[in-house]
C-alpha cells in the first residue's frame, strides 16, 4: 500500500472511530516513520484500549519514553480513554515534559495593534477565467456568493492533513481533487480565495496559530478573508470547515 493510501485510510478509521480497522494497520502504520510517534502510535493505543487490549497502556508509556508529547491533537481522544485512569495526571506530566522550549519567544511586540496588508491571492486573467467557469454562478450579493462558493469549496473532497500540493494554483487543485486526491486546510484555503477573487470579492489568506504552535500536528490553520461590501468589513471564512 502506498504512503498516501495508508495515510487516508488511518486518517479515516480514525475518525470514524472504527478501531479494529486501524489495529489491522498498526504494523504499516509502524512503518511511517513521519507519523508513528506523533499520531498513528497514540490513535493505536487508544484503539487498543477501547477493544479491551491489555497492552493499551504500555503502548502509550512506550510511546512517552520516546518523546511523544502533544496532549492537544489528541485529547479527545484521550479523554474518552486513559483519562479515566488513575496515573493519567502523572502520565500527562512526562508528556509535557517532553515539549521542546520554542526557539524563539516573543516578549514584546513593537506595534500593540497590527493589522494585515491587503495582499489579494489572485490568479492571471486566463487562469482566474477557467477557475470562474468551474464555480456556482454569483448571487445576488457579496454575501450569497461568498456563502455559496464556501460550501462549493467544503464539498469538493475530504480533509486530509498530510497533503499538500506545491505552489498556490486553484486549478490544478481541483485538477487533482476530480482524480481523487484529498488535500488540507491549505489547499481548501487557496481554492476559497482565489475563486472569492475570480468573482470579484476581494479575498485573502490567513494562517491561525494555537499556543505552542512551534511543537506538535496540527499547531496551525489556513482561512480566508473576504471583503463583503455590504457588511463593510472582512469576514473570515474557513474553507475545510464550511464555518464563518
């Protein structure tokens, strides 16, 4: 099976909490060395301990030893498993021990209210006229059309987080996605705004950060800002999420 393959469907049973599907996986998933520590070895530990495995534990302590450390991709989760246990407040304590100190911190920033350049993400005229062709036809308003193109953009595949696609280019996307490929909060964001712009509402990228952004899956997010006339003001839309 290959990298991509196994991934989406880890990813999947996951999510669908079908936890004998991925234990049949753990020896690829082993395999994967980008993600064992991170994501597939916790998922396996807490498939274990929800089909009753007397090993659920010593999977996860192994995985501590070894430096797993992010409590926050993972605590639901946990909380519906080895939060329950008595030693979990210790347990938790070794994980966080083994966070790494940020490289750099920021104590003090030199503007109190910073703001974001208008920097549209657009396509050339020929590209951004062969993205339009592919949209739902604009609403009446700045509004309706944004809201519209939000689900258009939402259904189009199912978020995967472990691929991206190089450069920033909302055709070749959605090129990808018709041959069955599924993308991240990044490639949702790129299709959002560039085709926000392709009908005429001025739309840009932002990156959200959680605390401890420097450590750990997930840390990050990619949105979309879009300027709607009629509110007068930038409303954020989230592409992966179908939220405003």
């Amino acid at each position: 099976m290959i990298v991509d393959e196994l991934r989406a469907r880890g990813i999947d049973h996951v999510r669908a909490r079908r936890w004998e599907d991925l234990l049949e996986l753990q020896s690829q998933l082993e395999l994967d060395n980008e993600y064992w520590l991170s994501m597939w070895g916790p998922a396996c530990a807490v498939a274990a301990y929800h089909l009753g495995h007397a090993d659920a534990r010593d999977l996860l302590v192994d995985l501590v030893d070894a430096g797993f450390y992010d409590l926050v991709t993972h605590q639901e989760l946990f909380a519906e498993t080895f939060e329950s246990e008595p030693d979990w407040p210790q347990l938790r304590a070794r994980m966080l021990a083994n966070m790494p100190a940020p490289p750099v911190e920021l104590l003090d920033w030199p503007t109190a209210t910073p703001t974001l350049p208008v920097s549209l993400d657009r396509l050339d005229s020929e590209a951004a006229s062969r993205l339009a062709t592919r949209l739902p036809a604009p609403a009446a308003s700045a509004q309706e059309t944004a809201l519209a193109l939000l689900a258009w953009v939402t259904s189009r595949w199912r978020h995967i987080g472990t691929k991206h696609v190089a450069g920033r280019d909302a055709n070749l996307i959605l090129d990808r996605v018709e041959q069955g490929e599924r993308f991240a909060c990044r490639e949702y964001t790129i299709v959002l705004t560039q085709s926000l712009n392709a009908l005429g509402i001025p739309a840009r990228p932002m990156a959200l950060f959680r605390p401890d952004y420097h450590a750990g899956l997930g840390t990050g997010h990619a949105v979309t800002e879009a300027w709607l006339d009629e509110l007068g003001r930038w409303v954020v839309l989230d592409g992966q999420n179908g939220a405003t």
